[in-house]
C-alpha cells in the first residue's frame, strides 16, 4: 500500500457549520439491539423519535422488540406532569414483562434535553430500585448537532465504567480489544484470521452479551474496527488501553493494513503476515478487479453523514482507482484518522462540518459520476441526473474484512451501472 505524505500535501480543510442533512444518534440503536439481545434501548422522547426509530429499524418485525420509546406528552413537555414518575413506573412495567433483559439503556432525545430531564439521575435512581435485577445505563442519541454513529459512541462510553480492571502484573498476558460493532459474521472472520496471524486473546467492545463486559487495562491493546468512537477511544486510553494505529479494515489492502498493525503490536513478524494473509489479499484483489473495471478514472464527491467517509475515498481511489473531488466528514478527529488521512492521494480536498447549500454548489460545478451522501440527499441529486450511493447503507451491510472487499466495490459500481444502463434505454 503506497503512503503519501499527510497534511503538507492537503489543501486547506474547508470547515462548515450551517444547515445539516443528518440522522440523529437514535439511528445507532437498529445495529446496536441485534449485536446484544440481552440489552433494551428506551428512548425518552417524543412520537417523532419514535417514528424515527421505526422507520429506521424498517416495519417492527420483531413480536417483542428490544427497543421502544418513552413518550413525553404535552404535560411533560410543559412541566405539568413528573415525567421520572411516569419513567419509573414504565420502567418497572417493562422489566416485569421482559425478565431477559439485563441492560436497560435509557437514550435521551432531543425533547428530554429540552425540559433537562436528568436521565443520568434517572438511571441511579432506577439502579437502586431494581438493584441484582438489571444495570440501567444512560447516554444521548439527542440530534442536536449529532451525528447518527455517535449514538453507538455514546452507549459504549456507558459501558466502560463497568469494565472490569485488566490485571496490572508486569507478566500479564496482553490481550486485543476490538472497539466498534461489526457484523457477527464478520467479526468471527477477523478474529479467526488474528488468531492464525498468533494473536489469541481477542475481545470486543460492544460483547454479544451485555453482561460479559471485557476487561481493561495497561496491557490492553485497542485497535478500533470503526472510525466514529472518539469519546470511547478515548475513554479506553485513560483505563490504560493503548491505541494501535491503523487504517480501518475497509478494503483488502485497508484491512491487511489493520491485521498487519495489531500483529505488530503483537511482535509478530510481517513475514509471517504476509505468508497468512497475503493470498487472501490475492484473492480479494481478483474479485474486485470487474468492479474496479466500472469505478477506475471516476470522479467521487463524499457528502459529510456516517463518519466512515474518509476510509471509504481512501479505499475507493487507492484501490479502485476513483478520482476524488472532495472528502467531507461530520468530524474530523485527526488522531484516530492518521493512517487513511497519510493514504489519501495528495492534493485530496477535505472539509468538516456541514452547510449544504455550499457543498451542493461545489459539488454541482465539480459535476462528479459519483456522490456519497446521506438519504435526504440522494433523491434530489438523482433527480438531477447524478448517480448516487446512500451512506447509511453501508454502516448497515457487512462491509469490513479483505472478503468483504469486493462486495464494497460492488456498493459502489451498481449505481454507476444501473445510470449507465439507463441513459443506454
Ligand atoms: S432525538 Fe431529536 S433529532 Fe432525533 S428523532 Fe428525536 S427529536 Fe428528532
């Protein structure tokens, strides 16, 4: 994987703050009840909050969903009624009806921030109420200026606390903490392709149980599957984790990349690295190579919404060969983005934040074959005759790995096929 030197080469960051096209953090609440069945996720917030779950989640296909939303009326919303009366007493209905649940997380909305509902107070108070039956947790999936991965930021900053400290003995065995939800599939690959790579103690945050919480300290190594945990790296760092610098596992050479880092971390020898990964990147390389037939020479504009947007140009121009305009991310958290940031093509554009009147204007006059953006936007952009892939997409679709590679290019070539096939009608 060639390195270009970083920032000197980097036009200014364009920063933006103005009108935003974003989902909120009560998103992250579909992907994260599937990755732990034992945990609920109560919203306190109001019906539209909980039609934006609804609708994100899809049509409720689920007889007891593991989500729901406390909804605050007019009274609450006026200060007429206790709205931690009528929590409580939700609460205590909810867990008599669903003894599964050992993790309540209560999601503060925007509504709830409004009347300064305490949900961190709620929570204790709960705690003490339903003591050795279930942990109450609490975080903000508010979209006041949010993005909709954040949520998961803010759930797994909840959990931290209750890690368990790892051993201090200077001979402790070290043991890799994977931060992030993956797709479980996905996970159980990378964690198999670590272990043959020798790095045998491998746990993740979020667990598959809520309650299995994995343990932290000086000797844990963290390599983060997901670019959108600041608040949770960070939080990681101060119990003692020492981040592993790394591309995110995005593409076959991204996600060579970020084996390769842990394992170095580990002591591994890259030789060996190379002899158990480098077929598979062989492979992947071959697979993609019809999909990179369609994206090569193609020009790309990335629209700010999930914060995968900059290991995602970084994949799609140095390994389908996509001509990128411009980069915009939510936010940019140089550290945790210094390796995709150093693979960028020099001269790459970037902007943070969001005004988008402007970067349609941009974008227009730069007249890309391609735009990532967010769901609000594709539609008025395709109307336009530009093609258009939807962000969201891909925070929901098992795109992480050197397998998956080949399925993320294809993300990318259908829509570019699918106007191709139209204008040929
Ligand atoms: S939390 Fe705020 S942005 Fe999200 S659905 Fe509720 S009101 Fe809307």
């Amino acid at each position: 994987m060639a390195v270009n030197a970083p920032s000197q080469e980097m036009p200014p960051l364009i920063k933006e703050s103005g009108q935003r096209e974003v989902f909120c953090g009560l998103t992250s609440i579909v992907w994260l009840h599937r990755r732990m069945p034992d945990a609920f996720f109560l919203v306190v917030g109001s019906r539209t909050c909980a039609h934006l779950i609804q609708s994100a989640a899809g049509v409720m296909i689920f007889a007891e969903p593991r989500f729901g939303t406390a909804i605050l009326g007019e009274r609450d919303l006026a200060g007429l009624a206790d709205a931690n009366e009528e929590l409580d007493r939700l609460v205590a209905q909810l867990l008599a009806r669903r003894p599964e649940i050992r993790t309540l997380f209560l999601v503060g909305s925007c509504p709830s921030e409004v009347i300064k509902l305490d949900l961190a107070k709620a929570a204790e108070r709960l705690n003490v109420q339903h003591r050795g039956r279930v942990t109450v947790l609490n975080y903000s999936g508010s979209g006041i200026e949010t993005t909709f991965t954040q949520g998961e930021d803010g759930a797994l900053q909840a959990l931290i606390p209750l890690m368990p400290a790892a051993p201090a003995e200077p001979n402790a065995a070290q043991q890799l903490l994977i931060g992030g939800t993956l797709a479980d599939g996905v996970e159980d690959r990378l964690i198999n392709l670590l272990g043959k790579l020798g790095i045998e103690r491998v746990k993740t945050l979020p667990p598959r149980r809520s309650t299995e919480l994995p343990s932290v300290g000086p000797g844990t190594k963290l390599l983060l599957a997901q670019p959108y945990l600041s608040g949770t790296a960070r939080a990681l760092i101060d119990r003692g984790a020492e981040l592993i610098e790394a591309p995110y596992p995005l593409g076959a050479l991204g996600s060579r990349a970020w084996m390769a880092a842990a394992a170095a971390a580990f002591g591994i020898a890259p030789e060996h690295v190379a002899a158990v990964l480098d077929p598979l990147v062989e492979r992947s390389q071959r697979a993609i190579a019809p999909y990179k037939e369609t994206l090569a020479g193609k020009r790309l504009f990335v629209l700010p919404d999930s914060q995968l947007e900059i290991p995602l140009a970084r994949f799609l121009s140095s390994e389908c060969g996509m001509e990128l305009l411009e980069v915009g991310t939510p936010y940019l958290d140089r550290q945790l983005m210094a390796s995709d940031l150093a693979l960028l093509p020099p001269g790459t554009q970037l902007s943070e934040g969001q005004h988008v009147e402007q970067q349609l204007q941009r974008l227009e006059a730069q007249k890309p074959d391609l735009v990532l953006c967010g769901l609000g936007l594709a539609n008025p952009l395709e109307a336009k005759g530009i093609a258009t892939k939807w962000s969201i997409e891909l925070v929901f679709s098992p795109i992480h790995g050197i397998d998956q590679a080949a399925d993320l290019a294809e993300l990318f070539a259908r829509p570019l096929r699918r106007r191709s096939a139209l204008s040929f009608a």
